[in-house]
C-alpha cells in the first residue's frame, strides 16, 4: 500500500469519527429543561503571538504524554455550539447530546488521544504555521508517520476568558471540519426525537437523517466486516453515496482490503464530483503514480504544497514519485534535502534505503540501517516478507547487518 493509502486509514479514523451515531437505538433519555445556552463570545481576532504560543503548548503537551494538559486546550462547549447551531431541538436534547459527547471523548481521547497514538507509534507532529482562514485563527499542524504519510490538521483558535483555545479542526485529508460530522450526528437524534425535522432540512441532510441506521450499521461493521460496510455503502441513494464524507470511507474500505480497482474508481468519482475540494490533489498522488503519470503525480504534490503555504515534508511525495520513475538522482536529493531541513523525520532515511536498493548499492543500505538503528532505534533484521529486499537478503551486507543487531 502507498502513501495515499496510508493516508485513507487515517480519513478513515475521521469519518468514523464524524458519522458515528450514539449507542441509543430508542429515545434518548435526557431530561427536558428551559433549552440551549446561548454560544460564547468568541472576542477579537487572535494575533500571531497567541497562536504561537497555543501551538508551543499544546505540542510540548503531545511530545510529553500529557492527554490531559492537551485537551485542556479544547473548548468542547464551543465546539458543540459550531456543532448544533441553527437547528431546532426538543428542549434537554442539547444538553444532554453534550454530555454524551464528552463522555465518548473520555473512553476515546478524541483528536488527542488519536495524535498521542500515532506518536507512540513513531509520528513526527510540528507546527507549520499560523493563519487566518476563512476569518478565523488557525494553527495548521503536521504529522508525518514513520513510513512517510503527511496529514495536516488546522486548528481553528479563539480566545475566551483570557485563554485561547481550539475549537474545530479541518482535517485536509477528510475534506471537513470536525463539527460538520457531529452536525450530522446530532440531525439524526433530533430526527429520532421529532420527524418535524425533516421539514426544515433540505439536500443531503435529509438523505443523513433517513438512513440514520444505514449509518449506524456501516460505521458498526466498518473495522470487523469491511465486506458487510462496502455492502451497505452501495445500497444506499446515491446522493449519499456521493457524499464526500462517505466517498472517502468508501476508498479508505477499499484501500485497507487492497481492492485497487474499486479504491482508483471511487478516487475517480470524488475526482469528477468535488473537482475543486482541498483533499483531492492529496488523495490524487497515488492514482497518478499508479498510472506512471508521474507529471501530474508531482503536479499534485505542487498544489498541496501550494495549499499549506510550504511544507519540506512534501519532498519525501515527490522523492518516491522519482523514484517509482526510477530517476534515482532525483529520488535521493530530494530526501537528503529533507533530512538537511528536519533531521528528525525518520521517513527521510528510509526512503534513502529504498533508492539504494533500487540501485543494488548495498553498502549504502547497510550504511543508512546502521544509521537508523543508532539514531532513532527501530530497524530490526526481519525484511524477509518484503520482497524490495530480496536482493539485499542474499548479500553480504546482509549477513554484516544481522550481525549488527545481534550485538546491540
């Protein structure tokens, strides 16, 4: 699986995220009171110092493990207000539908428990920058795993009580902020409280609060019956189908099982139907590689680049576009310029041994492992199953690197 696919999992983890419905099948036992509170000032625009320091904060919590003090940065009543807002609930609905959603951030962790697990398992998180967006604060974040996915996460900041906070974030890679996924998911409970709802909807919000239980079912099976998911997806209408949020579920299923053909027309479909959505050219590095259109493979990477206003990271897409396209060169000076900007990024390295395997130079493979293991300590002496080490498996590098490990 390529990078984009890698990618689609985490979509994946979002859309969940934004389409799950509550457990309760029936009506929700909340209690009715005088209604919802009126939303928060937000106050004046945030300078650049506060976002800065909001980022500083909040990444030095991450780096240290420290889910509470991270998510102490969270406005969640903000964010349920972005949410909920502009639709007409039963009394208690409100309240009670916030409860219910902090309870789930607690058994989940939420956004922050899933960034401290992808950092566990070896990601590279750092600010980008900060900027303004469609008029609001925002402090765009970079996560790039060990095998060389990029995601963006753009946090969207206001200040209140003397503090600031995040509110939503947009995830690129998803193409919508986080509270347009909870809005669905509180459509349906009003629908479930009160079928008057459907009167003051229109669009595909409708067809979100009909097949609810669609739904539900689809994001159930997701994990353990991705056959039964795929299977519920095509049988429902098509303007839902072709909903952005349940395309890419939709590709990020096909992804996981390895079905190219469905994963490349579903990618094709999001292509023709949302032709100027920000995730696209992300998702479109894989399909233009696959083809070898490895032209509009970079062309691609250029637009994302262009659309986070810069990131080096991006060098690690391209350098594996030259290197599918076995320009080798290329390949190699991109990723060293890479590991010259952020030493760090363990992908760099390791896209270094691919060129060198590609190039059968295996003192150089034997050379960059021996650097891995000594600066971040994670190669082992298991490459057997992938066949991209075939070659170097029967060489004598291969024989002085086990060697190596063994004596670590």
């Amino acid at each position: 699986m390529t990078y984009s696919g890698k990618v689609m999992l985490l979509a994946a983890l979002f859309v969940s995220a934004f389409t799950s419905c509550s457990q309760q099948t029936s009506k929700v036992p909340y209690q009715a009171d005088a209604g919802a509170q009126s939303p928060p000032q937000v106050g004046e625009p945030l300078n650049a110092s506060e976002c800065e320091e909001f980022a500083e904060q909040f990444l030095a919590k991450l780096r240290a493990g420290d889910a509470p003090g991270a998510t102490a940065l969270w406005d969640h009543d903000a964010l349920l207000n972005r949410a909920t807002g502009g639709i007409d609930a039963p009394p208690g609905l409100r309240d009670w539908y916030h409860a219910q959603l902090r309870e789930r951030h607690k058994q989940s962790g939420g956004i922050v428990g899933m960034l401290l697990k992808s950092i566990g398992s070896g990601a590279n998180i750092r600010k980008l920058r900060c900027r303004s967006v469609e008029g609001e604060s925002r402090a765009l974040l970079r996560l790039v795993d060990p095998a060389g996915a990029v995601t963006y996460l753009d946090f969207v900041l206001v200040r209140g009580d003397g503090v600031v906070r995040a509110v939503d974030f947009h995830a690129l890679v998803a193409g919508e902020l986080f509270s347009h996924g909870l809005r669905r998911e509180y459509l349906m409970m009003v629908a479930n409280e009160s079928g008057g709802v459907l009167e003051k909807l229109t669009g595909v919000e409708t067809d979100w609060v009909k097949h609810h239980a669609d739904m539900k079912r689809l994001m159930e099976s997701m994990e353990t019956q991705p056959q039964e998911a795929q299977r519920i997806y095509r049988s429902l209408p098509e303007r839902l189908r072709n909903e952005k949020t349940l395309l890419l579920l939709h590709m990020s299923l096909a992804s996981a099982s390895g079905d190219d053909e469905t994963y490349f027309a579903a990618l094709e479909r999001f292509r023709e139907l949302h032709p100027k959505d920000p995730a696209i050219d992300l998702l479109s590095i894989d399909s233009y590689a696959a083809k070898g259109d490895f032209a509009q493979a970079l062309a691609a990477i250029d637009r994302v680049d262009k659309q986070v206003e810069g990131d080096i990271a991006l060098n690690l897409y391209r350098s594996t576009v030259h290197l599918l396209a076995q320009r080798f060169d290329q390949a190699r000076e991109l990723a060293q310029n890479v590991i010259v900007a952020e030493p760090d990024l363990v992908s760099a390295y390791w896209l270094l041994v691919r060129v060198s395997l590609a190039e059968q130079d295996f003192d150089e493979t034997l050379r960059l492992l021996k650097t891995i293991a000594e600066r971040f300590g994670t190669p082992t002496d298991d490459f057997a199953r992938d066949e991209e080490y075939a070659g170097f498996i029967k060489s004598v590098q291969y024989d002085e690197w086990r060697k190596f490990v063994k004596n670590r």
